[in-house]
C-alpha cells in the first residue's frame, strides 16, 4: 500500500470535478485499511472513506487522508442464494454476475453507480426494490476500537435511503463486506409504473406465455436508465442528486388541491406519501437549465450535471437554487442522496 501526497481526487469522483487530498491511498484489504488509518491517526488527520465516488461532491480540497476501498471477493456462504461480497466490488459489476449464476432479486438495481460498500449505507434503490430487502449481514470496521462487528437487516436500521450507517454512525465505520440472502422463491418485481409499462412493451415482442423473467427485468431496467441518465464517463455527475421528498397525507392533499397532476406513491404501510422530485423540479422549470459549468440534464431534473470545468462549489450552489425553489413553490425542502465533502 502506497500512500500519496497532494492527490488528485478527479479521477475518483463520477462528477469529475477538480479537488484534492493532502494525502490517499488505495487499500485491498483489512490490514492495509487498519495500516492507513494508523497513518491517519498517528498524524492527526482527518479521515474520509471513499468507494465509487459515484455519490459524492467535493466542494473544497479534503486536508486529511482520504482512503479508496478497492477490496475485491465474492463468495457462496449458502446453497440456498447466500453470498458475501467485498466492499470494493463494483455493484453493476455484482447484480450481472448474480443473473448469470441463477441469482435474482438484485436486477432492479442494474446500472447504479458505485460499489457494494456503499450500498447499505445509502439504501439503494430503483424501480420499486431497495437493497435493505436481500442484505442479510453487513461486516464493518469500528474506527475508534479497530474492531470488526456483524450487522444484521434490523440492527442496520435501514429506511428510504438511509441506515444507521448514514446517521448514529456516520464517519464511525468501515463497510467491509455485505451479505445477501438472494433467490428465496420471492416473486420478481415489475410494479414501478415505467417498468411494468416497458416491460409490457417488451413482452408483446416475444411468444405469447412467456415469462417474465430476471433478465428481462435487468435488460429493461438497464435500457430505461441509459435513455433517461447520463453516462458520466461522458458527462460527469452522481446521478439522483436529490431524494423524493416524504410528506404527511394531509400535506399531500393541500399540494393536490394546488396541483391537480401531482403525482405520487404511497409510503408502506403509514400515512405518509412520497412525492417524485423530479415532478416538482421539472414544473419549476429546472430541466436544461445551467449556471455557467453547472447545470441540470435536459432529460432528467434530478440530475445535476458538470457540463466542463465546473466546481463542487459551483454545482452545489445550483442545487441549493433548486431546493429553495422547490421550497417556494410548494412548501417543500428538497434533501440531497448526494454527499457533500
């Protein structure tokens, strides 16, 4: 393990913008990761864990030592769809693979960015599945005692991107590996209104009786995500900037009387509704618009964009635009999926 000075960190963020590190390294294991942070601590340097930097903006040059999962591993720890992977695999990289040995439950989840480790940290999800329901053990590393603890689903206090890893443990912990209990005889999920609509259409291709099938799903879904994002080896960005904002059912009612077209999805089994923040965006008139470097995707509200030597700063001073905006149109404060460094 090598550790560097003065790095460049654009190479290691989706967004692609300029920011560096007072020092970096890149780790494919425990020792090396407990290595580094007995540089970090014998320096007195502030830490900062980075994966895909795929969620993620660097707003400002890091002054401490920043640490690039980059593990590697994945295993059969059951016969029954039971596997442990490594923190640093790449998680489109994962769901493929998962298909082609007869494992489904992840193929919603095709085409997100990053790597495993940052999975259950910001619950991911798309197209109606959230990885919270195929985790069944999360492996980390305390910081403060250098000690490795066991996760399981409940005590990772997974919520709509969230976890207890995004908040009581917050810049506490090091994912190391995540297990997934995959291909439970659950039935496969296409009821997210885009998907079920393509996959309809996809199905009137093929002989009548056909089955849905897991690759279909990860084919339709890949297809959807490459016509509506960005790809940011071309253009950089992190994807979703913002999450769907939850209201109350009352708040959804005061906004529906204004708003007739609102759209919406029910929150589980509470009272709460979740509203689409492109919706609110795209009727607030964000899509295609831009701030110098900065600017938002022509096809996609949610999506902030680098349109060429853009900042971090640059590009969170329009999202913070964009919140405000929503904020004075409906009464809604939009929060980023995207972390802010």
């Amino acid at each position: 393990m090598e550790i560097s000075s003065q790095a460049s960190l654009g190479q290691f963020n989706t967004f692609g913008v300029t920011s560096h590190a007072a020092h970096f390294a890149d780790v494919t294991s425990t020792e090396q990761l407990k290595a580094a942070l007995e540089f970090g601590d014998s320096n007195n340097l502030p830490i900062q864990i980075l994966g895909g930097g795929s969620n993620v903006l660097f707003v400002h040059d890091f002054p401490g030592l920043v640490i690039r999962i980059a593990s590697s591993g994945c295993e059969q720890i059951s016969t029954e769809g039971g596997i442990k992977v490594a923190a640093g695999e790449n998680w489109h990289y994962l769901v493929r693979s998962c298909l082609r040995n007869e494992l489904h439950g992840l193929e919603n989840l095709a085409l997100i960015p990053g790597t495993v480790g940052g999975a259950p940290i910001q619950n991911i999800g798309a197209y109606g599945v959230e990885i919270a329901q195929f985790i069944s053990e999360v492996e980390v590393l305390e910081l403060e005692t250098g000690k490795i603890r066991l996760f399981t689903r409940k005590e990772c206090e997974f919520a709509y991107r969230d976890s207890i890893f995004k908040n009581q443990l917050s810049n506490q912990i090091v994912v190391l590996s995540v297990s997934f209990q995959l291909n439970q005889g659950r039935p496969l999920n296409f009821s997210y209104p885009s998907l079920y609509e393509t996959i309809e259409i996809e199905l009137a291709k093929i002989p009548r009786g056909q089955e849905v099938t897991p690759q279909l799903i990860f084919d339709t879904v890949c297809r959807i995500r490459r016509a509506k994002l960005p790809d940011p080896a071309v253009i950089g960005n992190a994807g979703s900037f913002f999450k769907n904002p939850v209201v109350s059912q009352s708040k959804h009612d005061q906004l529906r009387d204004q708003f007739p077209d609102l759209p919406s999805f029910p929150v589980n089994d509470t009272d709460l509704v979740k509203i689409p923040a492109a919706w609110l965006l795209d009727q607030a008139g964000w899509r295609g618009r831009s701030r110098g470097a900065a600017g938002v995707h022509k096809d996609h509200a949610l999506v902030l964009v680098n349109l060429g030597e853009a900042t971090g700063e640059e590009i969170l001073l329009l999202a913070e635009e964009m919140s405000q905006s929503t904020l004075d149109r409906y009464g809604i404060a939009l929060e980023t999926e995207v972390r802010i460094i």
